[in-house]
C-alpha cells in the first residue's frame, strides 16, 4: 500500500552558485495517526508511516500505562485512515494520562514539571554493564551506515537497541521521541531483557528522551549529539551514563563515565 511508504519525491529548484536546475528531492514521509485506547480516542501522533504497532506500544510503556506485554488484549492497525486501535481493559489511562497533541519536532507539549516528577518517581539504574570506548565507536558507526533514509533525506532520527558487540533493534522515524519508543515497543513485546542494553541515537539527548531510556532501565545511551543541561540533571539522578559526540574515534562522557572502559 503506498501509505506504507516512508519517502516520497518532489519538484525542486536546485541552485549552487549561479546555476539553477529544475530537478526532483527525495523527501521523508510524515504522518498523523490516531490512537484509540480501549476504545476512546486517546492521542495523535505524527510520525513515519511505518512499525506502528512498536510506536504505539512504546508510547504507552514510556506513559507507563502498560506493565506487561499481557495487558495488551488486541491490536488493530488501519492502515487506510491513520488509526492503531489497542484493548488494554486494566490500563488506567485516563487518570494517568494528559491529553494532549504530539508533533514530530522538539517536545510534546508536557510542561517541565511533569518530567521532573516522572524522574522523582523513577527507579535509578544500577546496572553494572560495562563499554570500552571502541566499543562505543563501532556501534556509533554501525547506526550510521544503517541510516540510509537519512543519507537520501536527511530528515529522520535512528535509534539502535545494542548489546555491546552487536545491533539488536534499529528503527527511525521523523521525530526523535518515536525512534526511542519503537525501540520500546519491539522490547517490551518481544521481553528482550534491556538491563544490559545500550542505546545508540542521533538526537540530542534531552530531559523526554533521558526519561524515556530511564524506564526502560537502559544504562548508557550512546548519541551522535548532544545532551541538554537537564538531560544530564536527570541522567545523574538516575545513573545513567550519558555519551555525546560520538563520532569517529571521540567522545564526551558526561555521567557516569566508569562504566566506559578507558
């Protein structure tokens, strides 16, 4: 179907110093999609059109209104109208959930203060996992040269689900936030034990995303980019190790760094 599709081309001018040539860009696909939970409309999403039972899912684990893959009684993904429709009888949505409107760009309308008291109420990770810096380096490279929408885009973020030596989920998307909860998604269906797990990104790694990787018990997030000040307020409170600039063979740790080999 094409709605499937996560790229599509349009007319352009191309101009490079005084020349202009009227020629055609590939352009990433974006998309709203509508979440019904135990039937009631719940949010939109605008996202890629593509791994929309793991964006979905994702997001209600990273909301933490679903505990187990259990909760979920049915899935129904219409693909025609932009509608994911997912029976959670015991999920507490409505007390729990703010409802609000979520775009593909930086944020998703929830004020400060709602992060920092999902953080309050968090867990610290105490995972004793441990990555050498040429580890770090090749999983950085591998997210790369996986991301071969962005290379004919440059208009979507990667996100990469990894064991030290190897690359276990890779999925990306228009907005940052829903590359991470794919990766969610497809972990929490699939119970992949996430303790021992790194997660490679493009983004910055800010306080959404810091929250997002802290419920997925994740103890080190690896980015291309970098973080923000209470990304990294948050990754300290929560022992995390955040890795910025990853990229050819440098590196900046900004918490935790002992679970980064030297």
């Amino acid at each position: 179907m094409v709605w499937q599709v996560n790229k599509t081309t349009h007319k352009i001018v191309r101009i490079k110093g005084d020349k202009a040539l009227s020629t055609k860009d590939v352009i990433v696909r974006e998309v709203p999609i509508t979440l019904f939970l135990n039937g009631k409309e719940f949010v939109t999403m605008v996202c890629s059109p593509q791994a929309l039972e793991e964006l979905t899912v994702g997001f209600l684990c990273s909301e933490g209104l679903l505990q187990s893959p259990e909760d979920i009684k049915n899935i129904k993904i219409d693909q025609e109208n932009g509608i994911v429709s997912i029976d959670a009888p015991d999920c507490e949505a409505e007390s729990k959930f703010l409802k609000r409107n979520i775009t593909s760009c930086c944020g998703r309308g929830r004020p400060v203060f709602y992060f920092v008291n999902d953080a309050k109420s968090m867990n610290k990770v105490s995972a004793s996992l441990l990555v050498t810096p040429g580890q770090v380096w090749d999983l950085s490279d591998r997210l790369e040269q996986m991301s071969v929408l962005f290379k004919e885009t440059g208009g979507v973020h990667n996100a990469a689900l990894c064991a030290p030596t190897e690359v276990i989920l890779f999925y990306e998307d228009v907005g940052r936030h829903n590359a991470v909860d794919k990766i969610f998604g497809r972990a929490f269906l699939n119970r992949i034990p996430l303790n021992d797990k790194i997660l490679v990104f493009s983004g910055r790694v800010s306080s959404e995303i810091v929250i997002k990787v802290g419920k997925m018990g994740l103890p080190v997030i690896v980015s291309r980019s970098a973080p923000t000040d209470l990304g990294l307020e948050m990754a300290q409170k929560l022992g995390i190790t955040v890795v910025g600039f990853a990229k050819g063979e440098r590196m900046n740790v900004y918490t935790y760094p002992e679970r980064i080999l030297g």
